[in-house]
C-alpha cells in the first residue's frame, strides 16, 4: 500500500499513471515567457534596421532634415525627407546622421491636463528679418536720397507657409519730400500635392503722386491674387517655383472719393538658391496680362552676403513697368542693403 502522496497509482490493467510534478505545471509559462522574449527581440532588430536608415541629413550650414536616407556613397546620396521628399545631397554640403535605436521603456504617464490658455508660441513666426537699404545721388546739381525699412516674417508648418511683409519708403529730392510710402503684403501657400500648391495674397500701399494739372493725390492701392504654383525644392535652403495668378486691382483716391478697378493674369517667377555658404540670390518676377491688353513687368533680385548667422549685407535691384504702381514710365533702382535676421 502507498501513501497518498506517491507520484505513481497503479490501475486495473498494468499501467502507470505520472502524477505531473511542480516543474511540469511550469512549463506553458517557460514557453510563453521565451515567445514573448523573441518577440522583443525581433522588435529590436526591425527598430535597429529603421534606425539605419532613418534619421538627419544635416547641412553645413547649420540646417536639418528628418527623414529616410535612400542611396549613400563617398560622394555622397539620396535623401528621402519629411517636408521636401527627395533629395540629392554631396559629402561637401550635408552628412547623413542614423537614428539611435529607442530603448524598450514602459508607456509613460499621460500628462495632466491643462486647463489654462493655449501656449502663444504657435504664433510666433518661425523666421523674422529687419532690412535696411538706401541711397544717395548727386545729378546735374540735385541732389536726391532714399532711405526704407523692411519687416518680414514666415509662419512655416508641414502643408503651409504664411509670409507677411512691412515696409517704409522715404525719398527726398533737393530737401523737399518727394515720397512717402507705406505698404504691406500677405502671402499664403498651401501645398496641395508635391510639387503642386495654391497661392492667395494681398497687397496694400499707401502714398501720393502728382499728376498736373491737379494737386497731390493720396491713395491707396489694393491687389489680391489667386493662383496654382509648381514648386521644386533643390536643398533645404534652396527652391524655385512657378505660379499662374489672376489679379485683381483697385486704386482708391482718398482725397477725390474715387475708385479705379482692373484685372489681369500674371505668371511668377521665384527662386531663392544659396549659392556658396555665404553668399544667397532672392529673386522675384513678376509678367501681367491686363484687361486691355497691355503688359507689365514687376522685378526684384538680391544678391547677399551672410557677415554672421544674423547679419548679412547685400545688393537689391528693382524694375517695375506697367505694374501695380502708379510710377509713370520705368522704375529702376539699385541700392544697398542690410539685413539683421532672427
């Protein structure tokens, strides 16, 4: 006879029966225990292969990327970015950094709630610049000299850029105040499928004009545009695009109770191209189509000079004729600038 307690019963027939030992009842929870050990470890192995070839393509110039690198070699690769997707890149000007792999971690705590107002630092633009330029001419005994001031500011996000521009004029010949002017503009661009965005911006300024036989005129010029752009994008500092507009024009006389309306169609030309590390060109054309069958051209390039990460000195040309201004004839000017960014 055997105690209870026997890991062996004997039955009827001959056979044995095995009583499951305390190491037995242990086993399914060994097996899931090592199934749940190789997934992690798969998990980590596909995060270290993500991680190769993910990460920043970082420029010389102090910009980066986050993205996918695609194709690298010692002259340099192909960059898969967020914002701007494919992108080529040379050793020279940017290197590739690979992601480190995440540490396994247990879900953090969501963080409470705040009940207070929404943080002001979504409206503060992601880029600024003050600009200075002027000039001073001497010309068969008149003198002239001009001096303006520039406001811009950019509001970047995945899909959509804001550029506001503020600017002043102040131009005197032989003492005497020959202009006055202030405008502003509005431009908004909202990607729609790369390379493909829309476009919608505001212009206004505010100034005289003689025009005999009548006395000094103040007016206020208003022009909204809307248009579909192709925008190619060469580097992260780099980019050109192309856009067909309609516009639209009013010319309101203050001081007569008057208004004026046009319309036309233009194209834009844009490209902003760093050149060397230090050296950038900024140009802008504008080509109008009126109403009546005119032309008109409005032109701007700057070429300019980084002293420092925020001061740079440049060269600014401007050719307007038949544009959205009321100066008789050809506008061309060439002046100096200075630009503090921020």
């Amino acid at each position: 006879m055997r105690c209870p307690s026997s890991p062996r019963r004997r039955l009827g027939s001959g056979a044995t029966l095995l009583k499951p030992g305390p190491d037995a009842l242990n086993r399914p929870t060994q097996r899931a225990g090592r199934r749940t050990a190789v997934a992690a470890a798969l998990s980590l192995l596909a995060l270290a292969a993500q991680a190769q070839t993910r990460g920043w393509l970082r420029y010389g110039d102090g910009n980066v990327l986050s993205g996918e690198l695609v194709e690298q070699s010692a002259a340099g690769g192909v960059f898969n970015a967020d914002r701007f997707g494919r992108l080529n890149f040379t050793s020279a000007e940017a290197r590739f950094e690979p992601a480190p792999v995440p540490a396994v971690q247990a879900r953090p705590a969501e963080p409470a709630r705040s009940t207070g107002p929404a943080s002001s630092s979504a409206w503060l633009p992601t880029t600024w610049a003050i600009g200075l330029s002027g000039y001073w001419q001497r010309d068969n005994g008149s003198i002239s000299s001009d001096a303006g001031v520039d406001l811009d500011a950019t509001w970047k996000r995945p899909r959509d850029e804001v550029q506001m521009s503020l600017s002043t004029d102040y131009k005197v010949v032989d003492d005497e105040v020959a202009s006055n002017e202030q405008s502003g503009g509005l431009r908004w661009m909202h990607e729609l499928r790369s390379p493909w965005f829309t476009l919608a911006r505001l212009q206004a300024k505010r100034s005289t004009f003689t025009l005999d036989p009548l006395p000094e005129l103040d007016y206020l010029l208003l022009q909204a545009t809307a248009g579909l752009g192709w925008r190619k994008q060469w580097s992260a500092e780099s980019y050109s695009l192309v856009a067909l507009n309609h516009d639209r024009v009013a010319l309101n006389l203050l001081n007569r109770d008057v208004t004026l309306r046009t319309h036309g169609t233009s194209v834009l030309i844009e490209n902003h191209v760093r050149l060397l590390p230090r050296v950038t060109l900024a140009s802008t054309l504008y080509v109008y189509r009126w109403a009546d069958g005119s032309t008109g051209v409005d032109s701007q390039a700057e070429v300019s000079y980084d002293l420092s990460d925020r001061v740079s000195v440049g060269l600014r040309h401007e050719y307007r004729k038949n544009a959205v201004d009321l100066t008789l004839g050809v506008y061309n000017r060439l002046s100096l600038t200075t630009r503090v960014g921020f």
